[in-house]
C-alpha cells in the first residue's frame, strides 16, 4: 500500500497594507524571479552545477578505476541544488547578509523562502 505524499504548496504571502517598503521589498523578489525563469537562466545555472558535479564524480571515480554513471534521480537533485543555490547566492549579494545571517533570513523571511 503506497502512501500519497503531497507536493510542497507555498505559503500566499498575506498583503502588508500600508508599507510601500515591504511592498517594494517584495515586488524586487517577484521580479528577479521573473527574469531567472523567463530567461532560462537559472535553468542555464543549474544545468552548469550538474555538468561541475558530475566532472567531480567522474574525476573521483576515475581515480578509483571505476565509471561514474549519473542516475536521472540524481541529476534532478542536483538540478535543485543548483537553481537553490543561485537564488540564495542572488539574496546573499542583495541584503549584503553574512552566510550565518543569511540563514537566519531564510528561516524567517517568507518572502525569501518563496523567492529560494
């Protein structure tokens, strides 16, 4: 008997009225989303993070005498790892946050969590 698991479903943020600043805030996430996704840029990024995973891999392997296969399970974590990682790096260099504060932000900040 398999057991549904369902989908991660984003939290709709709630409207802050009355704060142009939050608004502005959250109206720049929207919009450097919708440039990566119209773009292709992060789809562009991330396919470049597999090609360096698997380059390591196959490097490691190799060392090994053994092949490096990567399994299309794999490639879709990494995949996610990568397009992850350009968004928090994009944050990073936007809020000027140290990695500790960072990771703070994310935690508490549903604008950035949506935006990561």
């Amino acid at each position: 008997m398999s057991k549904a698991v369902q989908q991660y479903l984003p939290v709709t943020l709630t409207p802050v009225k009355g704060s142009p600043e939050f608004t502005g805030y959250q109206k720049l996430y929207e919009l450097i989303d919708k440039v990566l996704l119209e773009s292709g840029l992060d789809l562009l990024f991330s396919q470049m993070y597999i090609d360096a995973v698997k380059a390591e891999k196959v490097l490691a392997f190799r060392q090994k005498e053994k092949v490096y296969t990567m399994s299309e399970a794999a490639r879709k974590r990494y995949q996610i790892q990568g397009i992850e990682a350009l968004r928090c790096n994009i944050v990073h260099e936007q809020e000027g946050l140290s990695y500790r504060r960072l990771n703070i932000q994310l935690a508490a900040n549903s604008v950035l969590q949506k935006f990561c």
